[in-house]
C-alpha cells in the first residue's frame, strides 16, 4: 500500500507532544493565547495567539490567527500571520489573507484571499525603513546646512 505523504508541518507538529485540546464543544470569545502545541476543534470569535496549533476539522475560527506553524483541517474567516509553516488540509478553508514563510496545500483544500511570503513582507519593511532612514538623513543635512 502507498502511503500518503505529510508535509513537513504535519510530520513536525505529529512528532511533538500535543499539549492541549480544546474540544467542540466550546465557544470562545475575545483573545486566545497559548503557548506550545494547541489542537483547536472548538469556535473562537476574536484573536487567536498561540506557537503550533492544529485547527481541527470542527474547529471554526472567526478573526485573526498568529502563530509560528500551523496546520488547518477546520475554517477560518480572518487573516493568518505565520512565521514558519502552513499546511491546509483536503477540509481546510481560509477566507482572508495570509503571510508565511512556507505553505503546502491539499488538493480540495481552498483559499481565498492573497497570500504573502514572510521573508518578502520583512525585505520590504526593511527597504522601507532604510529609505526612510536615508530621506531623514538628506533632511537632517538641509537643515544643518541653513
């Protein structure tokens, strides 16, 4: 029998231990923060905040997701900031924007949105800063020379 292959995500998050669960039957509202390896199958409406989560395929999430890895079989309406990988499942849905560093798709998973490359959104940030810092420094330059 041929195996199905896991992305780097799913192999990461399986290897370590999980260290909560929240299960279906919970509503949360507001700002949800955690630290380690979060399984999510419950409803948040607000922030989500945590390192890996797994969002599970009844978990539904309505708001913003910030996390360092990622792997989502459930839905979720907002956008999602990851600093490393991203791996949407068959049964996944985003509806929203995201910025990570790597990402993987199932087949039948969907997305809508625009999707943006971490290391791109930071190379940007830092040309712009240095421009900024340059047209500061020309000014600063005028100004002392009046």
């Amino acid at each position: 029998m041929i195996g199905k292959k896991n992305s780097i995500a799913t192999i990461k998050f399986n290897e370590e231990k999980l260290d909560a669960l929240v299960s279906s039957n919970i509503t949360i509202e507001g700002k949800f923060r955690s630290t380690g390896n979060i399984r999510l199958d419950c409803t948040i409406v607000g922030e989500v905040d945590s390192e890996s989560l797994f969002i599970g395929e009844n978990c539904n999430i309505k708001g913003t997701v910030n996390c360092e890895n990622i792997i989502i079989a459930g839905k979720i309406d907002g956008n999602v900031f990851c600093n490393g990988k991203m791996h949407i499942k068959e049964t996944g849905i985003i509806d929203g924007d995201i910025v990570v560093n790597i990402l993987s798709m199932d087949e039948g998973s969907m997305f809508t949105g625009n999707c943006t490359r971490k290391k791109s959104v930071e190379k940007q940030e830092e040309k712009d800063k240095d421009k900024l810092e340059k047209s500061d420094g020309k000014n600063f330059l005028k100004e002392k020379a009046k």
